[in-house]
RNA sequence: GCCGAGGUGGCGAAAUUGGUAGACGCGCUGGUCUUAGGAACCAGUGGGGUAACCCGUGGAGGUUCAAGUCCUCUCCUCGGCACCA
C-alpha cells in the first residue's frame, strides 16, 4: 500500500515551491489555452461535479504541457451573485467575508485535487481590481447604446426580491429558488443583446468545435423566426394593427384579429371601444394567470365597437385581447385562421366565429401540417396555386413586408440587491444619466451595516446617503449614484480575457498577449450554462471585438461539456437525500489519483454518470500495482510485442485526452500495465509512467523521483507513438464461410490473399471448413470470406 | 408538438467507423498463499448445449459475402425549447 497522504501532501508543496506550473508571459511559439469554467465558491466545497470538470481540463492541459505547448491553465471565482449574498446573510456574515472564507476554502481543495493552475493568475470577480475593468466594459456598452434604462415590468422574484433576465427563469419560475415570477415594473438597466441576435446565430457556424447539441440548445434559445408583418387597418381608429404570421399564404382564411393583452397596440384600439371596463378587467386578470401557472386554456374578449378591415378583401374582422398572444413575440398581434392553426381553431370555437379551410387536404379541421403539394381554395386569384408558392403574392398584395423576430430578449441586467459590481453610472437632475469617467473605476461597492435586499425594487445601496449623494462628474452639480448592481453573468462574461494579464492595472488586457492567447483553445464546464454564461459572453466578446480591444469575435473555439455526475444509484445528490459525495473525503481515502482516474474511467467525458463507491476500488488496485512494479523493473530492451503495445498505448491515450473520451485512455493504460507484469523494462516502464502522469500527477512523480530522474515528471515530454510500430509484427485475419466467422488465422501485416489461403490451408479445423469454397472478399490485415 | 443525445453482459462501458461484439474495470465463481480476509496473486466469467454448434447490441423489416455500425418503419430513456403565430 502506497500512502496517498504523505505522497500528495510533498508534493503539493513541492510544486508550489518550484512554481512548476507557472505559466510564462510568451507572445510566441504554440500556445495551449485550457480553461475550465470558474466556480461560484460556495459555502460547501468543491462538489464531485467540480472534481469531474477540474480533473478533465487539468489532464488536458497537463498533456499539452508535456508536448510542448505554453499552456494557459488558469483558475479564478464568480464570487458575485444571490447565493453568496444569501448564504452571508444566513451565516450573519459580510459576504466579502465569507466569500474570502469559501475561495481559500475551493483554492485548497484545487490543490488537494493535483489540479495545476497558475495561482499567480488567480482572479476573483468580485476584487475591485477586476470589477474596475467589468464596469469599464459597462461603460463602453453604455456608450454604444447597448445598455437603457427601461421602466416596462420585468420578472421579479418575490423571494430573491430582485428582477430577473429571461434566462434566470425555469418554466415561469425563478430558477434558483424556485418561486413564482411575477411581472414588477421597476427601474432596470437592460443590455441590447437582441441587436447581436443574428451575430450570435452566424457566429455558432464558425464553431466546429462545439457539439451540434450545444450549438443546437443556443439556436433554440435565440429562436429566430421568419416570416411576415401584415397590415390590418381599423379606420375609425385611424390606427393599423400590424400582425405576425409565418403563413401569410392562410390569409384568405382569417376571420378575427387578436392582439396581446401586454401589447402596444391595446392603447390606441381601447379610446373607441365600447367595452373598456371589460377589457381592462381582462388584461389585469390574464397578467396575473400569465406569471404564474400558465393557463393551458385559451381565453379572450373582444373590443367591442370596433373592426378591422382584411388587407385585401376589406372584409370587416372582430378584433380580440387573447392572452395566447404574446407581447414579445413578433408585432404583439395576430391574426386568426382557425382552419389551419390549433390554438386559432380553439379560440374560434369559443368565440364561434367561422372557420374557413383555404389548403386542401381530407382531414378534419383543423388542417396544420399540410402536405407539401397541397393548394389553395376559398382564396380568390390564389386558388389552386401550391401554398408555398402563394406566400410571396399573398403577402405582397396584402401590403405586407418581411420580417424577423426572435425569442430572445434584451438582457436585464440590474439587479436590486447589494452584493455584484455597482453600476457606474450617476444620475444629474441637469445633465440626465451620466457615465462615470474612466480614471474614477471603480465604482466601489461600498460597506454597509445592512445589505438586505429591500424588496421595494431599489437596491440596499440606495440607503447609503453618503455613497449615493455625489456630484455631476459633467456639470459639477449635485448627482446621485445608480444604485443597481450587475447581475452575477457580468463577471463571468469577460474573465477568459483577464487571466491572459491579471495584473494590468491600465487596460482591460494587452493587446499583444490577448492577440496570442485568445480564442480559447478548449472550454470545459457543464451544459446548464449554454443558454446564459455562453450567451452573454459570446455577446461582451462581439461587443469588445467591435470595440477593438480584442482581436476575435467568438471567445471558445472548442466546447467540450461536462457530463452531470448522479447520486449512487442514479438521481440528483442533496443534502437532504444524504447521498452528496464529497470529493476531499474519496481523496482523503483513496488519495486523489484514484479519484482522479476513476472520474475519468467511468464514462465518456460527456456523458452523465452515476457514483459508484465500488468500483473506484479498481482504479487504487491498478495505480497500486503500477507503484509495486518500480521495484522489479529490468534493463531489458523494448522490443516485439511489448513495443508494439507501448506505441499503441501513447497513441490511444493521446487521442483519448484529446477526444475527450479519456475512459479509453485508461483501459489503454491498464492493458499496457498488463502487458508489462511478467517482465518490466525500465525504459518502458518510463514511458507508462509519462502516459499516466496527467491522470495521476502525484504517484507518477513520486515514483519519479524514486528512479531518480532529475525535475519533474510533469516537464516530461509525452510520449509520441509510432504508428508504424504499434501495426508491425502478425495480425490475426478472420476467416469468414457463409457470412460466419469460423476461426482466425495470424499472418504477417499486409500478406496477400494468396498467402492467406495458403495458411488456412495447412489448419487442418479451416481448411476443411473452406474446401470446395471460393472466395469472396479478402480484405488485408481484417478478413477472408468464403461462399 | 419541435429539436438534440442515447438504448450493447449482473453493472460502468469498448468496438480501428461496414470486417472476430463485449477491450478495460467492477461484481461474481473456483484456486493459491495466509491465524484471518471485505488483502494480494492465478484462472474463469454474454445466454443455451456433454459437444459439434445455435442464439445474441430495444423491436420489426431491408441492403450486403459481412450490420451494434448503413436504409425504412417502430418502441422506450434522458436533455433543451414551447400557447412562438
């Protein structure tokens, strides 16, 4: 038995001692940047999900390191946000406190895990001389107009007592706590992301190295739709209510209007209404069902008094308030065709108004997914025409023009709570929403007695006088300071940028070392963040791109995530389940290199996987019997059989770490191991060793060091292997008759099909088998088939 | 409903991309050593059969000398989005 304790506590010291991960300022040569997603430091430790996503990115970049590349494996904390201001506010502590409690916390934990970060480029989010530069981003945003202050209602959690962005919300809920949303109209700070919509869609065809899922996940997200504004006029309100339709070719079969109860459009419609009291009593009452548990039930009410006339057959058609319209998609507005769209039909039958089938087809109404050659009827000069050819002419007659809309929407990105980067900005009764200057970052989060959140939609800043009462940094005057903060998405927006030059106190990065080391070479972390993180950072990186202050558009060029790790036994782990597996304890057990190699042997990478206390026995067993043989090596060449594998092994774990699939790089270890226990060549032994070393940095080195190599292991080079070495010698051909495989026959690499035959014919069992038989296929180095 | 990823031994999983299915590990069975073993080592381990053989990658068809892999249909599981017009 090795001890785990005593060889993982030296040498943890010894690497921090010799700096043997420092990363060196080089603007030249091939650089490697390998960054795993930054943790939000809790209060309970790095989780066995973190352990899962540090080891993987850590064997990445320790191999990279070993082939030569300068590698950038940096390591910092998203330390801003709710949580850490809730678990402060639970503890009754400040959170600069515990927060700098929690980050020495994970630091040691990293350390414990054999991860290696450069620590002299550690960053934390929340240190002022990191969040100088995120408001300085803020500044710039404002100043391209991408960040407004905005008075419409936005989510507001009752809970956390904050607003929220769309992407905070999980099913109409908040998703970190779960209650319902409500809509509160408060004071907020939004961002312009949907001005980078198309953008952020283009830019995902440029990443070939993202999975199609992930890219697929941000598409859904952004939710680009084509199709058509239509104008319908409603003359005794000298106002025209443009709608959205993707199916402009249905319109002859429209028989109502119907906007949303949120809309713009309700205002001017309501003054010649006769029904005003009816419809306000509707809209109050659909908001309300809207937030909380959405009614599945389609309901309405129309303005009475008024109509709309139909774009092309001046028909008059009801106008309606339907909440199955939606504000924020499209114009606010629709229009109705029953006989060819579910929730239409629906409303129709409600309100029985007529339904007219206008595409042919012999199903009952209504008819949605219409065949692709199906026509038009009941629809003028268009009848007849295929529908998808009417779309064009029908719109067009209409009055009607393309247009785009999208599912994303503009990034609310106030928060009213106290813990995140206040936002620079100082309101003047004169001079209106003024910037603080540049030379004034940063804005400092003040101390303050009492950080609750107030609940009243301003934050806990707005009740310190001092901090707030400042002066017009234009005019002189008297001014106030904006008392939002940033949500915590800010810090982590920008902070691949900031470990390239941590230190850099007059720009956000240099722009030489930023031109080296971006984009990043590989991103690894979990997929819940594809739809926030990523988004809004692939949006600061446009946006700081267009700025000029970095020289590429798309931040991560490689996108490899993280598979969930489950409870023993499938299912989430909790604290209430008591089923938490906790990474420090299976290290203070088995030591960290068992842990490591079994997180790594258990699934692909990506794949989600459940706990298995068991079998982490046979990583120990195998790092056990690797540690054993140092005692009983030989002088003995490499040669035949046993090089062969040694070459097949650097070659597969290579592509195993590079492919992310690293669970074949350590079956590939353990049969290399194998193959070595009868007899063990020092110099083959060495070359195991290496190949482990990025799985299992301590005992690879302390046996190392045990074989007195001079340095560290981990400045190695990596084995490279030999692909004509690892195919030399025999190989076995199967001998197939009749499409069944009979036996196999070991010939020397690449033998012809006649030297083949020639062997089956001296085994007595194949040669019988293929007697009398012809042929088929030979195929070189794989198999013979007979008929 | 739309989109994505998957279904392979008792379990986690491999399979050079159409060429010996189940590598590697866990577990299990037998053995060696030991005062002892929930340690170590050796051997075995998809199912059926004494055997030759037969069956076997969610299911049903198909293409092929050859299919886990390709095609058609179908059933489940997980994940994302969803009154999106």
């Amino acid at each position: 038995m090795y001890d785990h304790k005593d060889i993982e506590r030296r040498w943890s010291l010894q690497w921090e001692k010799d700096n043997t991960y420092r990363t060196e300022d080089q603007t030249d040569g091939s650089k490697c940047y390998v960054l795993a997603m930054f943790p939000y430091p809790s209060g309970s430790g790095l989780h066995i999900g973190h352990a899962r996503t540090y080891v993987g990115a850590d064997i990445y970049a320790r191999m990279k390191r070993m082939q030569g590349f300068h590698t950038l494996h940096p390591m910092g904390w998203d330390a801003f946000g709710l949580p850490a201001e809730g678990y402060a506010l639970k503890n009754k502590k400040h959170p600069k406190e515990t927060t700098e409690e929690n980050i020495a916390v994970f630091k040691e934990q990293c350390m414990r895990l054999g991860l290696s970060y450069d620590w002299d480029r550690e960053i934390a989010t929340t240190d002022p001389a990191y969040y100088k530069w995120t408001q300085w981003i803020f500044l710039r945003l404002f100043e391209k107009r991408l960040a407004y202050e905005s008075h419409e209602p936005v989510n507001w959690c009752p809970s956390c007592k904050t607003g929220l962005a769309n992407e905070d919300l999980e099913g109409g809920r908040c998703e970190r706590c779960g209650s319902a949303i409500e809509k509160k109209p408060i004071r907020q700070w939004m961002l312009k992301i949907t001005d980078y919509a198309d953008r952020l869609l283009d830019g995902l065809e440029t990443l070939d190295g993202w999975s199609e899922y992930a890219k697929e996940v941000q598409r859904n997200w952004i939710g680009r739709s084509e199709g058509y504004r239509i104008p319908f006029a409603v003359p005794s309100c000298d106002y025209t209510i443009s709608v959205f339709t993707t199916r402009p070719e249905t319109l002859f079969g429209c028989s109502f209007v119907a906007i949303s109860p949120e809309s713009d459009h309700l205002q001017a419609l309501l003054k010649d209404a006769e029904n005003k009291d009816a419809v306000a009593a509707y809209c109050k009452q659909s908001e309300v069902l809207k937030v909380h548990e959405r009614e599945k039930e389609i309901t309405g009410v129309r303005l009475e008094g008024i109509v709309a006339k139909h774009p092309i057959t001046n028909s008059e058609v009801p106008i309606f308030i339907a909440d199955y319209v939606l504000a924020g998609h499209g114009t606010g507005a629709i229009f109705g065709c029953p006989a060819h769209d579910d929730r239409d039909f629906a409303f129709a039958s409600l309100q029985k108004l007529p339904v007219v089938q206008v595409i042919e087809g012999d199903d009952d109404l209504p008819i949605v997914d219409v065949a692709d050659d199906a026509r038009l009827m009941h629809s003028g000069s268009y009848d007849g025409v295929l529908f998808e050819e009417a779309k064009d002419g029908i719109a067009a007659d209409a009055g009607g023009e393309r247009m785009v809309t999208y599912r994303l929407q503009d990034w609310v990105f106030a928060r009213q709570r106290y813990w995140g980067e206040p936002i620079p900005l100082i309101h003047c009764s004169v001079c209106g929403v003024v910037p603080v200057p540049d030379e004034d970052l940063p804005v400092l989060l003040p101390e303050v007695a009492s950080y609750e959140p107030s609940g009243t939609g301003e934050s806990p800043l707005a009740a310190i006088d001092s901090w707030v009462n400042t002066t017009c940094p234009v005019c002189g005057g008297p001014g106030k300071r904006e008392t939002n903060t940033m949500p915590q998405w800010a810090g982590s927006s920008w902070y691949h940028l900031r470990y390239i030059d941590p230190h850099n106190d007059h720009a956000l990065v240099d722009k030489e070392k930023e031109r080296y080391w971006m984009p990043v070479d590989r991103y690894i972390g979990g997929m819940e963040h594809a739809t926030r993180h990523l988004i809004y950072a692939r949006f600061w990186q446009k946006v700081l791109y267009d700025l000029g202050v970095v020289g590429t558009d798309e931040p991560y060029s490689v996108l490899r995530t993280v598979g969930i790790v489950q409870a023993e036994g499938g299912g989430k782990m909790s604290k209430r389940a008591g089923n938490v597996v906790d990474p420090v304890k299976i290290a203070d057990t088995v030591g960290s290199d068992a842990l490591r190699l079994y997180l790594m042997q258990m699934a692909p990478f990506n794949q989600t996987v459940a706990w298995d206390g068991n079998q982490i026995a046979g990583a120990r067993r195998f790092l056990e019997r690797v540690y054993a043989m140092k005692d009983r090596l030989s002088d003995d060449p490499v040669q035949g059989s046993l090089l062969k594998v040694q070459h097949q092994t650097a070659i597969a774990v290579t592509e195993s770490i590079e492919s992310g699939k690293y669970n074949t790089g350590v079956s590939a270890l353990m049969v290399f191991s194998n193959a070595l226990q009868k007899q063990i060549p020092q110099e083959a032994y060495c070359v195991l060793l290496r190949l482990l070393a990025p799985f299992a940095p301590f005992l690879t080195e302390e046996v190392w060091s045990f074989l007195g190599k001079k340095g560290s292991i981990h400045t190695e080079s990596f084995p490279v292997g030999d692909q004509d070495i690892a195919k030399q010698g025999e190989v076995e051909v199967a001998v197939q008759v009749q499409g069944k495989v009979r036996g196999v026959v070991s010939v020397p690499r690449d033998a012809s099909q006649e030297a083949v035959v020639a062997l089956i014919a001296k085994h007595d069992a194949l040669s019988e088998r293929v007697s009398g038989r012809t042929v088929r296929v030979f195929v070189p180095n794989k198999i013979i088939s007979y008929v």
